[in-house]
C-alpha cells in the first residue's frame, strides 16, 4: 500500500504544471540596446522573455510615454541638432508635449559619461525616441508576442511632486491606456511609490500590483512612510509583510537585500518574488537556487543561459517583421 501511495502521489506531481519563471528584460534589454526604446524591446523579444520590464511618464499633453526619468537623461538624450543636452538634466516630460518630445534622440549612451561605461556592450540605435505605451502594445500586437506580458513601473516620487503628474492622474492615465489597448490581463503595475498601487487595485483589482523596494545604506523606501503611502518597516518587521498588508501579489527587491531566508517568508505568505537588476551569471545562479519566481535583468541572454542550464522552460523568441 505505501508502494502504490507513493506512486500516486509522483503521478500526481508529474501532472501538475511546471513552474514558470519569470524572465524580465529591464527597460527591454538595456545591456544590449538603447534603454526603454521600441529597438530594445525587440531585442529582448528576439532572444525571448517572459515579460517586459519598464517604466512611464507623462508628456504635458497627457501622453503616456516610456521614460525611467522625469526629465530628458542628458547622458542619452541629443537635441535635434545632435548636440548632447548640458546639465545634470533636460527638461521635465509635464513641460513637454508628445510632438516635442520626438526631436530628442535617445538611441545611445554619451561615451564620455559613467553610464557608457557601464553598458559598454549595448548596440547603438541612432533615431530611436521616446516611445508613447500604446505604440509598444501596437508593435506587440503586430510581432505577435501574445504570451509577453509588461510590467509597468510608474515613476513618481513622492518626496518631488512636482517632477511629475499627481499619482492619481498617472494611474488612470496609465490604466486607460492598458484598457485601449486590451492589454489588462497581460499588464501588471510596480512602484517604489506604493500609492499608486493602491489605486491600481482600487481602479482595476484584476491586474497584479509588483511592490518594489530598496534598502541599501543610502536609500531605502521603507522606514518613513513616503513611498509606502503610510506603513513603515518598524510596523511589521519585514519587506515580505509589508508587502502582504499591503495587498500585494509581488514583492520585487533590489538584489543586494533579498535573502534565502526572505524569499521563503514571502513565499510562505503567498507573494511571488523578482529581483531587480541582476546582471551577473553568479548572483543569477544563487537567486535561482533560493527559489525566486523570477528576475528582473539587462542581460536576458546572460538569463537565459542559467536557466536553460537548469533545466527551466525557456519562453518562445519572436522574430521580427
């Protein structure tokens, strides 16, 4: 009898369905390509992930654009004459309108900054702009990547208000967006800034609310209540279970702060867990060891590797028209 127990309980695992990682290409694949660009999305659909990882702003014509800062980024961005812009930064996104942004190319790094040397492997793409969201969906839709979800970071920060729209205005600006382009069941929204994740399931309680966070020596957006929209870390004890009270379904760490130990505590309570921005093999093959349920990478390709490695289901590469 133990015998035919066991051999029930094997056919019984053997038929569930294997666990899917998932393999996120930051800003597309920003190690490889121009960060946040239609040219790096398609390059991280050509080596082939699970979803695609980025980050929207909006234009001073309510335009909802793909942008990881609130202002031009002088170390990518060329005026129209060509010219790299000056400063620590261009101008705000609300003071620009969508037709003005489209004079500003962000198709490579300055080489004479830091961030070249840091992504010294990524491909040029003179010409690529600022894209609006709803012109990524579209060229989804027209590669045919119907399995490729989006994880759509808003970048708003409570502590410069006035970089940016109000929370509220972005995350119905945002939501719009997704529901124009049918894209609901496929999107899930992520944030330092916890108020807009509040307002995603307030809005639209069916797309996945992703908490992001960091604590380093330097930043972490969990003591003082800001960016979480009230609770703090001395409340609960733990990112894990402040994510929890929080009604999240994802918890996505900075790499240098997860644990094997804290992966287990959120799994235990029902999260998923996704590390961001894991670039080496190395730190790839422990956190996959740990157990997270995905990572967040420039390097999809270096990803891919480890898990094809590991014997994990790769998702399907899509070919450009």
């Amino acid at each position: 009898m133990r015998l035919i127990h066991a051999l029930l309980c094997c056919a019984a695992a053997l038929s569930l369905p294997v666990h899917a990682f998932d393999l996120q290409g930051h800003r597309g694949a920003r190690g490889l390509a121009p960060e946040n660009t239609l040219p790096a999305f398609e390059r991280a659909l050509e080596i082939g992930v699970t979803t695609l990882e980025l980050d929207v702003g909006m234009t001073a014509d309510g335009v909802v654009v793909i942008s990881h800062d609130p202002y031009l980024n002088p170390s990518i961005t060329r005026d129209a004459a060509g010219q790299w812009l000056q400063g620590a930064r261009g101008p705000l996104l609300k003071t620009l309108n969508f037709a003005q942004l489209q004079a500003y190319d962000v198709g490579r790094i300055n080489p004479d900054t830091p961030y070249a040397k840091t992504f010294n492997l990524q491909q040029p793409r003179d010409g690529a702009r600022i894209p609006a969201l709803a012109a990524l969906f579209d060229r989804v839709k027209a590669l045919r990547a119907d399995g490729v979800r989006f994880n759509i970071e808003t970048k708003i920060n409570p502590l410069q208000p006035d970089d940016t729209v109000g929370p509220e205005v972005m995350t119905r600006a945002l939501l719009k967006v997704v529901r124009d382009a049918g894209m609901t069941q496929r999107v899930a929204v992520q944030s330092f800034d916890w108020r807009t994740l509040r307002l995603v399931r307030q809005l639209e309680p069916s797309v996945p609310t992703v908490y992001l966070t960091i604590q380093t020596a330097n930043n972490d957006n969990l003591q003082t209540g800001e960016w979480t929209a009230g609770p703090k870390f001395a409340d609960h004890g733990s990112a894990p279970k402040m994510v929890k009270a929080g009604g999240g379904a994802v918890w996505s760490p900075n790499g240098g702060a997860v644990t094997e130990s804290l992966v287990k505590e959120a799994q235990s309570l029902g999260l998923k867990v996704i590390p961001w921005t894991i670039n080496t093999a190395a730190d790839m093959e422990r956190l996959v060891g740990w157990g997270v349920d995905g990572i967040i990478t420039d390097y999809p390709d270096r990803l891919r590797a480890v898990m094809q490695a590991r014997g994990l289901p790769l998702p399907a590469p899509v070919t450009r028209n």
